[in-house]
C-alpha cells in the first residue's frame, strides 16, 4: 500500500500526523498539485474528486477523504485510540472533528483558494469576495475553539484525538491564509503549544 500526497497540503499532513501518533508507517508518493497533473485522467481514475491524500491498496482499490483514510488504520490498529472508545467519547470526538473541519479548516481553505494569486488557476472561478467573507467564518470559529478549550485540555475534551490533529493543521494553515492568531485567545495559545510540542505535529 502507499499514500499518494502532496508534503505542502495541510489535508494530506492530517493523515501524517495521524499515523505517526499510531506508529504506522505506509510509504509516501508525492503528487505535485498542478492543473494538468490535477485533471489528468490518471488522478481521476484514484480520485474523481481529484484531490490528495489518496490511500492506494495493494490490490489497487483507492480510499480518498482523509478522515476515512485515518479511519482504516484506526480499524487496524485500534491503540492509540483516536476517535474514542465509549459511546460518548466517540460522539464528542466525531462532533468536534466536524466542527473544526467544517467550521474552521473549509472557511481557511476558502479564504486561501479565494484569495491567493497562485490558485488562480485550480480554483475557477475564483471570487475574492467570498475569500474574504471566509476569513471572518475562520476568526469566529476560532473564538468558539477558545472557549472550549477554557474547560478542556483538548478539542474534543481532555483526550487528545483525531479532532486535534485536525484542528492544528487547520491553525497552521491560517499562515497560508494570510490571517494572523489573535494574541487574546489564550486558550487556542495554551492548546497550540502544547500539541504542536508532539513529535507527530513533524510528520
Ligand atoms: N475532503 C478532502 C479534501 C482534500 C483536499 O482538499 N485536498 C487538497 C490538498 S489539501 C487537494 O488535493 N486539492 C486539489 C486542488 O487544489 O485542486 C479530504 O479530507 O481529504
């Protein structure tokens, strides 16, 4: 098996991240993210919705969307758990997860593709009103992120899990988006350091 990626995307370090907290290791392939790579017929017969990572399997079946691909090494190697346990656990991770990624990381993802002169090109049509509407979707998100990490260690409570990993690669990715961490969301800070410390966040 191996992971067709691309080391400078934020969505493909969220399935890095993930098995370097489980200690799997999958070779890597990387994909250079241009147009004609991207509508070649080749990308749409791994991924019609021709984005990276793709898990390629040995037989040659190809799972795509990073959540599912983290998903399949979970099923795999269930420790370290990173989508819970118990009923709850599990709920609260996923609702967090889904918070982030939609709430945070995709208004991010859209401020850059919107904004940026270098996605031109991949991202048609590209409205720069929209990208700026997005910045502010992020920077309110990220105050509802603050507040509950007030009363929890991490995202999705006082386990680290899958809703972290999303959640640094999103904050990371703010750099890409031109929009600056606003210094008096001490909590976001608190948490930032604290698991940007771990080896995985290298990944
Ligand atoms: N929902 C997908 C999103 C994947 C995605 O957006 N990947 C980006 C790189 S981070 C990509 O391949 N973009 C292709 C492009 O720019 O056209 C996932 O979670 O894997």
């Amino acid at each position: 098996m191996k992971i067709i990626e691309t080391h400078a995307a934020p969505n493909p370090r969220r399935v890095r991240i993930f098995l370097a907290e489980k200690g799997i290791e999958v070779p890597f392939e990387e994909f250079e993210l241009k147009v004609e790579n991207i509508q070649s017929d080749e990308m749409f017969s791994l991924n019609p919705m021709r984005q990276v990572p793709i898990l390629q399997l040995d037989d040659g079946e190809c799972i795509s969307e990073s959540i599912a691909i983290c998903r399949y090494f979970e099923a795999l190697r269930p420790e370290p758990c990173l989508f819970g346990q118990e009923p709850l656990e599990i709920a609260r991770i996923e609702m967090w997860n889904r918070r982030v990624e939609l709430g945070l990381f995709y208004a991010l993802m859209h401020a850059f593709r919107h904004l940026h002169p270098r996605m031109g090109a991949r991202e048609v049509p590209q409205v720069p009103d929209w990208g700026e509407a997005n910045k502010d979707k992020a920077l309110n998100h990220l105050g509802l992120l603050d507040k509950q990490l007030q009363d929890n260690q991490y995202v999705a409570g006082e386990a680290y899990s899958v809703a972290d990993i999303t959640a640094l690669v999103a904050v990371d990715f703010m750099a890409a988006a031109r929009i600056e961490r606003p210094a008096d969301l001490t909590h976001l800070s608190r948490w930032y350091e604290d698991v940007s410390k771990r080896p995985s966040a290298s990944a």
